[in-house]
C-alpha cells in the first residue's frame, strides 16, 4: 500500500474532522492601526477574550489611524499601551517598528499593503523587525486580505494528530498548501477553519466549531 502523503494525511483530518466546507477566508481589517497592532499583540493572547475587543475600541478611539500614515502620527503624541489597556513594552515596540518600516516604504493604506506584500523582499524587510517571524508576516497577509497559511501552534498540533510533525515552518506551510489544494480550498480559509476548530476544542465547555470568520479578522 503507498504510503499517504503529509498534504494527503493533513487533506483527510479536514474532511473527517471539518467536513467538506465551504470554508469563508476571513476578511481582515481594513483599520491599519488596528492591522499593526493586531500583528503585534496577537501572539500567546486570547484572541476573542483579550485583544480583539481592544482593536475595536482603538478603531472607534483613533478612527484618524485608518491609515500607517495616521497611525504613526497617533503614535507620535499618545500612548499605545494606554489606548490598548494592554501594557507590553516588547509589543509595543514591535508595533511603532512595522509602522515606521511601513512608512518608510511608502505603505498607507490595506491595498498598499495587500500589494507590497506581493514581492519577496518587502517580506524579508518586514522579517528584519524584532519580534516578527516567518508566521507572522504570512498572518499580516490574512489581515489585509491575502490567502496565506500562517502555521501557528494549534496548525502544528492538527497536523500532529494527523501524523504529521516535526517539519520546519516553510515546509508544514507547504504542506498545508498543498492540502488546500487537493480539497479545492483557498488557503486563507482552509487556514482559518483549522485555527478555529483547534482553538475551540482547547475551550473546556466548547460548542461546536463554527467555521466562519475568525472574529477578529474582518474589517474593522
């Protein structure tokens, strides 16, 4: 018997586990201080609990940061940690670094970003910013609207049960790929309803997975 591919092995968890579909890409924010900070504060934060109901007050509160070039002067003369009630130098810091980076290529609004994204070495500049790794620009990407595969712990643990472990990012991303691909998915929107129904299954009183648009990702 041939042994199953990792794409085939992971294309087999879904469809048992998340059935056939149709799996929504989420839409992303279209607030760039909102999409920069959402970049920045994500990581080991409940999402729905923690951040994403801040990243709607920071839009209602700063609706003039709507673009990087609005963003960067808020950020100029107020105090984000305050704003955001969250009080983390290290993410702070990462935040004001995207958005001058930002700025300085000459990115100011969702498209711009949408598109900048597109070339090869404006991601690697984007990797050059302390605190942004590999996954997190691929999640950047989600939040203005690309299809990507941002390989996060709770797609390496879906991938684990369905035996497949130990494989560096760029290559699980691959796989992942390749899996939306054999089910005929978007990317993005495979991605999200793996996210989705991982993150529920840790809540001890989840209800059924919905596999709609991860709550912070649409726009704001």
């Amino acid at each position: 018997m041939t042994a199953l591919t990792p794409a085939r092995r992971i294309a087999d968890q879904v469809q048992h586990l998340l059935g056939d579909g149709p799996f929504p890409q989420p839409g992303g924010w279209t607030h760039m201080g909102a999409v920069v900070c959402d970049a920045s504060f994500h990581a080991r934060c409940k999402y729905e609990a923690t951040l994403r109901p801040r990243l709607l007050r920071l839009q209602e509160a700063w609706p003039d940061a709507a673009t990087v070039r609005g963003f960067q002067a808020r950020l100029a003369t107020h105090d984000l940690s305050a704003a955001m009630d969250f009080h983390s130098a290290r993410k702070v810091a990462t935040t004001h670094a995207i958005t001058d980076l930002l700025v300085a290529q000459g990115v100011d609004t969702r498209d711009d970003l949408h598109a900048w994204l597109g070339e090869r070495v404006n991601r690697a500049a984007l990797r050059t910013v302390k605190g942004v790794g590999p996954k997190s620009v691929d999640y950047i990407g989600n939040l203005v609207g690309r299809s990507q595969v941002a390989v996060d712990v709770h797609l390496r643990t879906f991938a684990a049960d369905a035996g497949v472990s130990g494989l560096p990012y760029e290559q699980l991303r691959a796989v992942y790929e390749e899996a939306a691909a054999i089910l005929g998915h978007e990317q993005g929107g495979l991605e999200h309803a793996v996210w989705r129904y991982k993150s529920q299954s840790l809540q001890p009183t989840a209800s059924p997975p919905d596999h709609g648009v991860r709550l912070g990702l649409r726009p704001g």
